[in-house]
C-alpha cells in the first residue's frame, strides 16, 4: 500500500514528519501572577502523537492472513512497541498538563485571597469615621511632641545639674 511506511532491514520504522506534522512546535505563553509565566497546551509536534499515528498506519497497512505478508508479525510487534511508547510519552504529558492545572489553581488561589485582603482595607479605609480618625490623630501627634519635649530635656541634662 502507498500508505505504508517505510522499514528497514528489521521491519522497524523512522518517524516520518513530513507524512505525519506539518505545523510549528509554538506553544502558547500567558502571565498568570507577576513575574509567572505559564506554558500551556500541547502541540500535535510530541513524537507520542507521531509514534501512535505511526503504529496505526502500520496496522492498516498490515495483512495479517499470513499468506500475502509473511512478516506481519514483526510488523505488528513493531506497532505495539511503538503503542506503548506513545502511551508512555502521552502519559507524561498528562502528568506535564496536570502539573500546569495545579499551578494554576494555587495562583488563582493566592490572588483571590490577596483580593479579599485589600478588598479589606479599602473597607476599613472607607468606614473610617472622620472626625474620629482626627481626634485620634491630634491625640497621637500631642503625644509624640510630648516625647520629643522629654527627650530634648533628657539630652540637655547632665550629672552635675541632675545633682
């Protein structure tokens, strides 16, 4: 069959990109906090989207009545091995994909919790009682230029006028 790919010597497989992918490895890129950027998605690039495709055409292609290919054991083998080493890729995108979920909640997390926080203080900021606030500052001012007094006083005093 045309479909076919190509083996060698011992009916194993190269990759065939041209057959299989013709688009760019252009991962997408998103600022999820300041200063953090996120890598997501995934490109039909990874060679366990090759490797599977790839087994799947040699199973098509395959006749498996023993009669017209005497070798399609090999081939069929070849195609398992090459299953299995998509799966294994395939999961470790997952795990990659999962890892990014995970990343993304903790963040979306630290950011709610940082908007409860200021959504807070603009609260207090907002119910502060005026005339309140200024009472409390003429009293705190009061005190500090008291303190300041008894420190210049402190300074100024020496052991023979103590005595």
């Amino acid at each position: 069959m045309s479909n076919a790919p190509q083996y060698d010597a011992n009916f194993v497989t190269k990759p065939e990109s041209s057959f299989y992918y013709q688009g760019d490895d252009t991962i997408i890129k998103a600022r999820i906090d300041e200063g953090v950027v996120m890598e997501y998605g995934v490109t039909a690039a990874n060679s366990g989207f090759e490797k599977l495709i790839r087994s799947i055409r040699i199973l098509r292609s395959t006749n498996i009545d023993g009669v017209t290919d005497t070798d399609y054991m090999k081939k069929v083998e070849h195609a398992l091995n090459l299953i299995n080493e998509a799966a294994g890729e395939l999961q470790g995108l997952e795990m990659n994909i999962g890892t990014r979920v995970q990343q993304l909640e903790m963040t979306n997390k630290n950011i709610k919790i940082s908007q409860n926080f200021a959504r807070g203080i603009i609260s207090d900021i907002e119910s502060t009682d005026t005339y309140q606030a200024v009472a409390e500052l003429t009293q705190d001012q009061t005190m500090l230029e008291a303190s300041y007094s008894t420190m210049v006083r402190l300074s100024n005093l020496t052991l023979t006028k103590f005595l």
